[in-house]
C-alpha cells in the first residue's frame, strides 16, 4: 500500500529552478527518512540528498550542495527539492525514496522507491 508519488519535472534553461515533490501514503511518514536520487540511462543511480524524519537533519551530495535545498512537511506526508542554478549535467530521472530503519541506506526490502519524475537542462 505505500506509494511516493513526484511531481514537479520538466525542462529548464541552464541556470534556471525547479521544485520537486514527493507526496507519500500507506506509511507513517515521520517515522521514515526520505531521500532524493537521479538517475540517467547507462548510469548507476546517484544520491542527491536526504533528511531525518523529524526534518532536523539534512545532507547532500557534493555535486549539488549550495545549490539544491531538500525539506519535508509531515502535515501533509510530502518531501521536495528546490533545485537552483540548474545545469545540463543535472538533467536525469528524479526519484523519491523513504527508509524506516538506520542506517537508512534506501536500498533492498527497508526502502520504497516512487516511479520517478524527469529532469530536463538544456546547456
């Protein structure tokens, strides 16, 4: 019954934003981390950013740290990801993922994973 539904992809100029969501059900949602990866065709899946379930803690990847800012609203069972200063290397499928248990590694039977929302930066 848990479904992560994104929303919020499309395409962009180099430089431009975008604000991603992920809206969750079937789950208790503050009791989950949630994550963002992308993932582009011929490359493996690439950690963006996560945060606690409280929403007290957060972290990023180099790549878009400074850039990206990942928050979460447990009132409404949703996670985004404000994305700033796009550019093409950006460009790739957007997926929203929650984990239960630490060390919440959002991989294997702990993790449930939405269907991914793309993510398009023209250079």
């Amino acid at each position: 019954q848990v479904r992560l539904v994104e929303s919020g992809g499309g395409l962009v100029q180099a430089g431009g934003s975008l604000r991603l969501s992920c809206v969750a059900s079937g789950l208790t949602f503050r009791s989950y981390a949630m994550a963002w990866f992308r993932q582009t065709p011929g490359k493996e899946r690439e950690f963006v950013s996560r945060i606690s379930g409280s929403g007290g803690i957060s972290g990023y990847s180099d790549s878009v740290k400074g850039r990206f800012t990942i928050s979460r609203d447990n009132a409404k069972n949703t996670v985004s990801l404000q994305m700033d200063v796009l550019n093409h290397e950006d460009t790739a499928d957007y997926y929203c993922a929650a984990d239960r248990y630490y060390p919440h590694i959002f991989a294997g039977r702990d993790a449930y994973w939405g269907q991914g929302t793309q993510v398009t930066v023209s250079s």
